[in-house]
C-alpha cells in the first residue's frame, strides 16, 4: 500500500503531476502523522489515506498547511529515534522505528508542495492504492 500526494490544476487524479510530489508507504512515517492527518479530514472531509483518494481544493489548502506546519513543529520535539505502532497481527504488536530527520524531509517536501499549490492555483491530490 502507498500514498501518492501530487499538483494537480483540474483537480482529476488522473492529470495530477506526482513527479515532484510526496509518497508514503504503510510504515511508521505515515502512521506517526496519522492523528494530523484525521484532523484533515475533520476540517475538509478529505483523508490523506493509504486506501483511497483526496482532492485538497485551493480554499482548503491553508487549513493543510497549519496542520502540516504543526507536525513538523511536534516532529521537531521528537528523539532522533522512535518506534511507532503500525498495526496488530494477533495479539502482536507491531512497530516500525521512525527517523526524526526523516520525517522532518517528508513534512518539508509536504509542506513546499502545498505552498506551491497555493501560489499556482492548484489542488494537492492524493492517490492512495
């Protein structure tokens, strides 16, 4: 399962642009930014999602943005190291260790996107698998 985060003008995932864009993959990266992500979506409906599709349209891209910037700021107060739980398989726990720098190059790269979009008039899409 990935998460693919592009530039798109139309707003179709199809014409989306994922060249310069962002990436996740189930591992502690997306998961560590899971509860940023499900204020996403109570703000705009829209679900940054392993599973599924987004359409971040112009007006939504500022309330992105903060919540992404707040991420980064709660990433900054973090160990070097961390384990995250990315799921159960039975009783078992299951965690993947988390890099404080790579995490912080994942919600810059997210954030210079999204403030790309904002300055060309396009929408941040996701297209999940």
């Amino acid at each position: 399962m990935s998460l693919s985060i592009g530039l798109s003008r139309t707003g179709p995932l199809v014409n989306a642009d994922y060249s310069a864009g962002v990436c996740f993959d189930d591992d502690g990266y997306y998961w560590s930014l899971y509860p940023f992500f499900e204020r996403v979506w109570k703000q705009s409906g829209q679900m940054i999602d392993l599973y599924g599709n987004a359409v971040f349209q112009p007006e939504q891209l500022p309330d992105l943005l903060a919540i992404l910037e707040e991420a980064a700021t709660s990433a900054a107060q973090k160990p070097e190291e961390w384990d995250v739980l990315v799921g159960c398989r039975g009783e078992e726990k299951i965690y993947c260790k988390v890099s404080k720098s790579r995490l912080q190059q994942i919600l810059g790269d997210f954030i210079v996107l999204v403030k790309l979009a904002m300055v060309e008039g396009k929408n941040v899409v996701g297209f999940g698998d």
